[in-house]
C-alpha cells in the first residue's frame, strides 16, 4: 500500500512539474470524446470539470453509451474509488466513495452518499438502482457536500442529468438484443411547440430472460422493467424559465439469487468460516452439489417488484446580476421482495419486505456569480412520510410460529439553511468559505412479533407473556452543522492545486431489525423478553466527518493529456457502522478514520485515440467494533484498498463512416463484504473487462454496434451475509455472468 501511494505521488509531481500552454480540449458536454472535458455544475456555476476544485468524475450520456454503461449501478466501472452495495434481492442499492457507505438494507435509512436526479434528492435507497436513458451528464462528487444545494452528505453524491427540452426538433431511437434473450429498446423526440415552449419526452424498456437455474423450482434473475419522462420546458421572458418534469418508472424482476455454502462459527467472535471438509452440510443437513454460483436449489423464487413516480418544478429566474432557482418535487416510492434466505428447499427462513414512502422537498437557492466575488445562500426542506413491513417466513424453523413480522413508520422532517462565499485574492488565488445549519426531527414507531398462519393475535414468545418481542416508540429533534473552507492556486491555465476542509454532518436515525433476537441489546437472550437496554439500542446519533483534501487537476502536451489527483485524510466522530449478529442488523457509531488518494488520466495521443486510466487506494479503520462480544478495530465493508479503471479506444474513419473499437475495465482488490471482516466475508479481488466494436454511417445519424461485457466470465461477489452462527452456511450474491449484445440505434 505504502508502495502504491509513493508511485501515485511521483506521478502527480511529474504532472505538475510540466504544464503546457492552453489549448482548447472541447468544453461541450454533448461530446462523445472520451478525453473531452465537460462542464459540470458541481459548484452550481457551469465550469469545466478542469476548473473545480472538487474531486469529481464526469461522463457525458454519449460517453456513457461508447462504454456501454445503462444502468445506474454501472457506473462504478469507470468511475475509480466508487462501489455499489446492493441488497434484497437487488431492491435497494446504495453508493459507497472513499468508504463512505451505509449497507443497511432496512428501507427506512438515507444513505451518506445523496444520490440526485435533475437536481433533485433521491432519499430512498429502493429507488437507487433504475436505466439510464436520454442522459445528459452524470457527475460523481467526492467528499461532503452541503454549503451549496440540496440534502447535506458526509461521503459526496452522484448526480444524474437529463437532456432538458431544446429549441430544436429532434430525438433518437435504440434497440438492443443480446445474452438471455435480452431485449431493449428506448428513444426520446423533443418539439419546440414556439419560440417560448419546448416539449421533450423519453421512454425505456429493458427485459430479458432467467439467468439463474432452480433444480427445485422455477428459474429467476430476470428483468422487466418499464421507465418514462416528460419535460415541458416555458421561457416567457430572457429572463425566467420554468421546467415541468413527470417521471416513473417499474420494476418487476425475479429476483439476485443467493448462492449458498456451508460454514461453521469457528472465526473470532463466532463469525463465519467457510467449511470445505468432504460431506460438510448447514445445520438443516443441505450443501449444494457443485459451485456453480448461478445453479440454486430454492422452493421460494425471489422476487423484486417496484413502482416509482414523480414530478418536480424548476424555476430559474435571472434578477439582474442574481439568479433564484427553486426547485419542488413530490414523488412516491412503491417496493414489494421476497427472497429465500435459507437458499434451499424448505421454509426455515424466507425474508419478505413492503415499503411505501413519499417525498417533499423544496430548495430555494439565490446566486451571483460575476466578479471577483461569488455567493450562494439558500434553504432547503424534505418531507419523508413512510411504512414498512418486513417479515421471516420460518414456519420450518421448529418453533411453532409461522412468521416474524417488524412492522415500523418513520417520518422526517429536514430544514437546512446554507451559503458559500468564493472570493478571488489575486488572479491565481481563490479562497471559498462556506456554512450550513440543519435541523432534523425524525420518529418511529415500531413493533416485532410473531404469527401462526390462521389465528389473528399476535403469538406472545417471551418469559412475560408480551404480544411483542420488542417494540419502541421514539423522536426526537436535533441540530447539527456542516462547513467548507479551501483555497484554489491556478498559477496558469492548464494548472489549479487546492486545498480544503470539510466538516461534513448526517443526522441520527432509528433502528428498525428484521429479527431483533440476534443482538443482547434488543432482547435477553434468556427471557426473549425485550432488553433494558432496547429503547436506546434502537437510536444512533448523527456523525461527523471531518475532511481534509489536497488536490491538483491539470493538462499537459499542448492538450494532449489531462491529469488530476486528490490525496485525503477522513478523521470520523461517530461513524455510523452498520454491522450484523445473524440476521439482526443494527447500527452503532464507532469513530473510524479513512486516507486515501484518487488519480484519473486522460489521453489523445494518437488521432482518433482515447486512453482513459482512474485509480483509487484506500486504507480504512473503525474502531471498537463488537464482533461477537469481542472488541475490535475493523475495516469498513464495500471499501477496496486498491480500485482501478482503464479504457482504450480507437476511431477510424472507414468508407466516409466512423468505425470504433474498444475495450474497458476494472480491478477492484481485496475488500470486505460485512463490517465484522468476518473470514467469509472476505473478497478477493477480480478484474472485468468488457469490449465493443461500433460503426457510425457517413450521415452520423445511424450507429450499430457489437458488445461483451465480463468478457471472461469472471465470477465474484457483490454481497455476503455471514449466518455462519445461525444457519451454518453463508448467502453470496454474484455480479452477471458474460453476456453478448447488439445495437442499433437512430438519430433525428
């Protein structure tokens, strides 16, 4: 690791040590160009990627699509440091940068990293995971965020954009077949109904057939997913604009299967080793018969089932030198799985979940951004009202109860105020200064306990005779601030070092278990009667992390080349660590600190060449974690200490067309899938590589293209669940197997 940073700093001096004059590298987002800087909004000003001094990755929709990225979670192939947890089946999803994660697969809790679409805050992690189509840009912010806009992140955002409607008549239109009967087809038209209104609407489909087999039932892992948006774009005046967008979107797939393995509570703490001794079965007396992570023997077809809609208005008003924007979203998030986690015939433990939530926000934001001074204040409300039902089927168990149900309620309510100020000293020097007061109040209201099919009360299980195993009743109202200092030294135009502090803030939240009974601190492990220490166990406090970045961005070779580089120190005051005991998933705060460092590199040596090359090294510790009553310090899950991303592709033009080739990867090394770092939890690391081949014909309007994605086949893992203690085994999900396609698509 040590190696690995020194290597990484010689390559950033040397990159510094030799800025070239300032050329033009094409600042359009609109380009297909891989080394083509884009403009970004980060800062709420659009400026090139190259002149924010922020660690951020930026890929234009068209840039996306020569890379063959459609998905939401795709995106962790090209950009370096971010993974994607995922969990239920695949119906929830999060982000993780620089470490900065919460796997919790309850569906009450906001991530750390905010995910937005068209400015607009996504709280609920079930709609994390969704198809991109007719994408303008999307930007991958590293570090805190909050003095600016929107919702306050410890960890950073991603933040997808949509083309807007446009003067200009015109569209496109996609279809796709490939590997498992893989079909998909998506396009968009816009019209300009005057010279004051624009009308652009988008739709998508994506299916395909079962990628998994079930020797004991149907098979699973397909998809059936719908999604649209309509956009009405009015401009009575020079100076207002107002953008109407109406969006849903469905899912309706069998679900991620689990492949399952045999494993004893033999590691520290009781956790999780893999059993690999001949005839070794689970505590039921099961073992699969090969190691074929995409063959199950499952009585119970996972399913994934969401429904999604929305609609928000932006109003951007120029006032002279200021402009207010206010952006208004309401939107519903409708989520139904159930999964087999027992991963064999029989019931002993099928996990089942419903959630409805809804969501109001409004930001009111005031900017001026001509000067030597620049200033952003605004305020910012969300509104999250939501009812959840998550339940173990464990009529098999054997012990005279046929479901476990944890039914909760949890509302938000979330003010924020914020501003930034940026002043230029000099014309090489910037300082920016910036301040965010939040206030959060939150309650829940829970209960857990358990049925007999057929009767209606509730079946009492503890020494006392309680209906409930444990129940809690709770809310509270807290204040908590973020804040942002930096400067920005851009001796010259190719060149811009800065360096910064972040105070990032996320506010505290409630516990909600599926089965509570895993932790002491919930339920006495002798009485099953709820523990005295329950109430408390069930809320953690807010965290912060305290940030500090040195940077540097530039371009070198006459515009050959762009190369940029974060270093960062993360020192963490009451992290918020989620970690298991069995299947009782619980939230504590533990400090933890991460460092690290990130590189991306873009190259045009050669006409018609790109090479793009992205690195992220990551070390990570969280203190005092409880791993089966012992005491210790932890890596963070879902965090690699080595992630790199590389791409090389080549155009030639061929009978007055465009033919292109290329091929992409990533190397994601060793990491966790669990906060105990649990033997079985550990994964190694793996490469995939994909590759594409795409002709363009002369009139630029018609592209088909052939394409392989995890060209060898590689197998991994995305998500473990050590249950070691509880079932004897371990549940694996695995990334897609290879897969073929191709395309075509046409431009109007």
């Amino acid at each position: 690791m040590k190696q690995l940073f020194l290597h990484a700093s010689l390559l950033a001096l040397c990159a510094a040590a030799a800025p070239a004059a300032a050329q033009d590298t094409g600042t359009d987002s609109g380009g297909s160009s891989l080394t083509d800087e884009i403009v970004v909004t980060a800062t709420r000003n659009r400026l090139s990627v190259q002149d924010v001094g922020v660690s951020v990755s930026a890929f234009t929709g068209e840039q996306l699509k020569t890379v063959g990225i459609s998905d939401s979670t795709q995106i962790i192939q090209i950009t370096p440091g971010l993974q994607n947890p995922q969990s239920n089946s695949g119906a929830t999803a999060s982000y993780s940068i620089r470490g900065v994660t919460q796997t919790d697969f309850g569906f009450s809790q906001e991530a750390p990293v905010a995910l937005y679409v068209d400015d607009v805050y996504q709280a609920n992690q079930t709609g994390a995971q969704f198809q991109l189509f007719d994408i303008e840009r999307v930007e991958v912010l590293r570090g805190p965020q909050g003095t600016l806009f929107g919702r306050n992140a410890t960890g950073g955002l991603v933040h997808f954009v949509t083309a807007r409607p446009s003067d200009e008549l015109g569209g496109y239109l996609e279809a796709g077949y490939g590997s498992y009967d893989r079909f998909k087809i998506e396009g968009a038209i816009n019209l300009p109904l005057s010279d004051k209104v624009a009308l652009r609407a988008s739709a998508i489909g994506d299916f395909h057939d079962d990628i998994a087999k079930n020797r004991t039932g149907s098979d699973l892992w397909n998809r059936k997913e719908y999604g649209g948006r309509l956009q009405l774009l009015l401009k009575p005046t020079d100076e207002i604009s107002f953008l109407l967008n109406v969006r849903g979107g469905k899912r309706r797939n069998t679900g991620t299967p689990y492949d399952h393995r045999v494993a004893t509570p033999t590691g520290i703490g009781g956790s999780g080793e893999f059993d690999l001794s001949p005839g070794a079965v689970d505590l039921f007396g099961f073992a699969e018969p090969d190691n074929d992570p995409f063959t199950v023997s499952i009585d119970d077809v996972s399913t994934s089932h969401v429904k999604t809609w929305g609609a928000s208005g932006t109003l951007a008003w120029e006032l002279g030198d200021v402009t207010l924007h206010s952006i208004t979203d309401y939107s519903k998030i409708d989520v139904f799985f159930r999964e087999d986690s027992d991963v064999q015939p029989g019931e002993f433990f099928h996990f089942q979940g419903a959630g409805k939530q809804s969501q109001f926000s409004q930001e009111l934001r005031l900017s001026e951004n001509t000067g030597a001074l620049r200033w952003t204040i605004g305020g910012f409300y969300l509104r999250l009202r939501g009812d959840f039902d998550q339940r173990g089927l464990i009529t098999d168990l054997g012990y005279g109860v046929d479901e476990q149900l944890a039914l909760y309620a949890v509302d938000t309510d979330s003010y924020s105020v914020f501003g930034q100020v940026e002043y230029d000293l000099s014309d090489t020097v910037t300082v920016t200064g910036g301040l965010r007061w939040i206030r959060d109040k939150k309650s829940q209201v829970y209960e857990n306990f358990f049925l007999i099919d057929g009767v209606p009360d509730k079946i009492p299980f503890g020494a006392s005779g309680s209906p409930n195993l444990v129940d809690f009743a709770g809310k509270d109202a807290q204040s908590i601030y973020a804040a942002r200092a930096q400067v920005n030294f851009k001796p010259n135009d190719d060149v811009l070092v800065y360096a910064s502090y972040n105070r990032g803030v996320k506010g505290f939240g409630y516990n909600a278990p599926v089965d509570p009974s895993g932790s002491s601190l919930f339920v006495d492990p002798v009485t099953f009667d709820p523990a005295p220490t329950a109430n408390a166990a069930f809320k953690f406090e807010d965290e912060t992390l305290n940030a500090f970045e040195l940077g540097l961005k530039s371009t070198f070779g006459n515009g050959i080349g762009r190369f940029n580089v974060a270093a960062f120190y993360y020192k963490y005051d009451n992290y918020q660590a989620l970690n298991l005991a069995g299947i009782t998933q619980i939230i504590t705060n533990n400090d933890a600190r991460m460092y690290g460092l990130d590189a991306e590199l873009f190259l045009n040596p050669l006409q018609g060449m790109d090479i793009v090359f992205g690195a992220a090294l990551l070390d990570t510790k969280v203190e005092d974690v409880n791993v089966g009553g012992v005491i210790l310090d932890r890596e963070v899950a879902y965090a690699p200490s080595v992630h790199l991303t590389g791409l090389i592709r080549q155009e030639w033009t061929v009978a007055d067309g465009t033919l292109a080739a290329q091929v992409n990867g990533s190397y994601t090394g060793k990491h966790w899938l669990g906060l105990s770092n649990a033997p079985v939890l550990r994964e190694k690391g793996y490469v995939i590589a994909n590759a594409r081949l795409s002709y363009t014909l002369p009139s630029e309007t018609v592209t088909v293209a052939v394409f392989a994605n995890n060209l060898a086949d590689k197998k991994y893992r995305t998500l473990a669940f050590d249950l070691a203690g509880f079932f004897g085994l371990v549940e694996n999900q695995f990334g897609r197997p290879r897969e073929f396609g191709a395309s075509v698509s046409f431009r109007f």
